[in-house]
C-alpha cells in the first residue's frame, strides 16, 4: 500500500498543485492542500482505521471543498494530518501526532478560533480523542492546553468499536448489510485497533465506552459541531447515540445530518465518482462557521 505522502505526491502533480509539506517531530506530516495558510485553516484527519493511508479520494474531497469555499469569497488553508499507521504504530501514536499537529500549526501563527478539526471515520475518531485529552489528559501524552477551537467536523466517526468487535456475527453483518464495508473488516479493524490497548484506556478510543458526561465542556473547545453519517451506513447506530448521549447535553450549537441512502463516508466515496461531489450541507455548514469567524474580526 503506498503510502500518504506517496499518494499526495502523485495526487498534487495531477492536479498541478504545489506539494507543501510539514514534518512532524514524531514523523508523521502534515499535506497541504493547496496554498498553505494559517489564518484560517482545517486540520484533517483521514481515515481508514487507522490501518489504511491517506487517498487520493481524499484529497479531492479537501479541494473541492475548499474550492467551493473560495467561490464564497472564504480562503482556507487544509492541512491533512498524516499519522503513522496501524499495527506498527499502536495508540496512543496518532493522538500524540495530533496534538502535534496542533501544536505546529499555532507555532505557524494560527489561532485556535480559527482552526477547525475535522475528520472522517478514523479521522473523526481521532477528532474526539483530542477533545478528549483537552479535557481527560492522558498522562502518556503531554497535554493540551484548553483552548477554543472555531469548530468540529465529525464525518462517519468511528465508535462503538468494542461493541462491534464482541458482537456475535450475524448481529454484525445485519449492521453492515447495506454498507459498502464488509462486516469482516469491520471486526478486523476493532480487533487490531483494540488489542494493545488496556481496558481502563478503552475510553479514549471509543467514547461510547466512557461515563455519559464524557465531552462535558466541549462547549468551551469549539464554535459550532456539525456531525454526518449515512443513512444505511454500519456504524450509524453508535453514530446516532454518541450524538445524542454526549455531545448534543454539553453544546447548544450541534448541527446532526443523516444523508439519505449514505452509506460510511458517502462523500469521500462521491468525491471519487464525481456525483454529488462535496455535499452541499458539509460546505454550507463551513461557510457559515468561517463567515460567523469574519463578522467577528469585524
């Protein structure tokens, strides 16, 4: 499997954009999406179970949404986190490559309120796991300091892993059955993400493990939530509860959507079938978040 820096590489000549890259002290990178900019920026977190490189896919869905945005008159600089992968790197590898991710972009001058997290499936995973740590630090990770981000973006997040990894399989497969990710899979990826991990650390990684007050301050870490999932994806059940359970009681602006017939991170997968690219909720939601940040300044 080639590797996310390889991907991107191949995928900026294709689209003849510059490559800009930023190393990360523990090796992984951060690959910029077009022009490189801190006022205003994403940090993106892919995924694919942690298990799974960085696609090109990917890279189209950032573009495009950022060129959406650039027609709105809003400049934004992506930044796609690319972690150190699965088993090789056990957790916590990817939260303490997060966090210094964060840590490099407010070194470059960004500020935190105009910073967004973002991410899909894993990525959205990881997404929670820093809020997470801001406010549970995990003591082998240095910690976070609290700090207010201008939102989070939550596509297909990934819980409910150790329920889904117990599960008697023909429960899991009617989980799966309308979804493109096979319910084989789906086991493997909560059995290789979980088995280093200790069971008082579960929490970190599935939230839907941790006391129901788990994202209690999250309101303090972010503007604005907007979390999607599919319609028949597999994971949208725990998707549903998360939500509902624990962030929606702790934040007055969370903005849910359930895209019809979608199935796990329907719009990755339309970015690279050119249909209904982007989803025009997701670039909404965006240009509302960094519309709201420029009447601010004002």
């Amino acid at each position: 499997m080639p590797s996310s820096l390889t991907n991107y590489l191949q995928w900026t000549e294709s689209y003849n954009l510059p490559a800009t890259i930023d190393e990360l002290p523990d090796g992984a990178h951060l690959l910029w999406i077009g022009p490189k900019r801190v006022n205003q920026v994403i940090l993106y977190c892919h995924g694919g179970a942690y298990m799974m490189s960085c696609s090109g896919n990917v890279m189209t869905f950032c573009r495009y949404l950022q060129v959406e945005l650039e027609q709105r008159n809003i400049h934004v600089g992506i930044a796609i986190l690319a972690y150190k992968l699965l088993p090789e790197n056990p957790f916590p590898a990817q939260l303490r490559e997060a966090k210094a991710a964060v840590d490099t972009l407010l070194k470059a001058g960004a500020k935190p309120s105009n910073i967004t997290l973002a991410g899909a499936s894993a990525g959205g995973n990881l997404v929670l796991q820093i809020l997470t740590h801001i406010l549970h630090p995990l003591p082998s990770v240095d910690p976070l300091p609290e700090m207010h981000f201008r939102g989070v973006f939550l596509m297909s997040p990934w819980v409910s892993m150790k329920e889904d990894r117990d599960l008697p399989q023909h429960l899991l497969e009617a989980k799966h059955q309308y979804d493109s990710m096979s319910s084989l899979y789906g086991r493997l990826a909560c059995r290789t993400l979980l088995k280093d991990i200790p069971d008082a650390q579960i929490p970190f990684v599935d939230p839907l493990e941790a006391p129901q007050d788990r994202f209690d301050g999250i309101s303090r870490l972010a503007e604005s939530v907007f979390v999607m999932w599919g319609e028949v994806e597999c994971l949208r059940e725990g998707q549903r509860r998360l939500c509902e359970k624990y962030i929606e009681p702790y934040h007055p602006r969370v903005e849910l959507y359930e895209q019809v017939s979608g199935i796990h991170c329907q719009p990755i997968w339309d970015s690279s079938w050119m249909n209904n690219v982007g989803e025009p909720r997701i670039v909404e939601w965006f240009a509302r978040l960094y519309t709201s940040a420029k009447e601010e300044v004002m």
